[in-house]
C-alpha cells in the first residue's frame, strides 16, 4: 500500500488515501483537512519563484 495525497491548490483541502499496487484508492481518505494558513503560504511561496 502507498498513500497518496491530493492538494487543491485553490482552497488549500489536502486528502489523502491509501492506494493499492494498482493505483486504485482504497476506502475513505485518511486526512481530508485544510491546510493552516493557506493563503499566506501560497503568496509567500509564489513570491519566492517569481524572484520578488
């Protein structure tokens, strides 16, 4: 089993579940939460790869 981890990169909702060897999602997510200060993470962040 791997776990597998979805970012909305709109809304900050992370989800994550575990997949079987064939890729497939297995059950319900393990984590499906926001991420803490999203916004301010997501500026800072594309501040520092557009160099300003």
């Amino acid at each position: 089993m791997h776990l597998a981890v979805f970012t909305n990169t709109e809304t900050g909702q992370a989800r994550a579940f575990w997949q079987d060897s064939d890729g497939n999602l297995v059950g319900n997510p393990v984590v499906d939460e926001f991420i803490p200060q999203f916004e301010e993470a997501k500026s800072l962040i594309g501040k520092a790869l557009k160099g300003n």
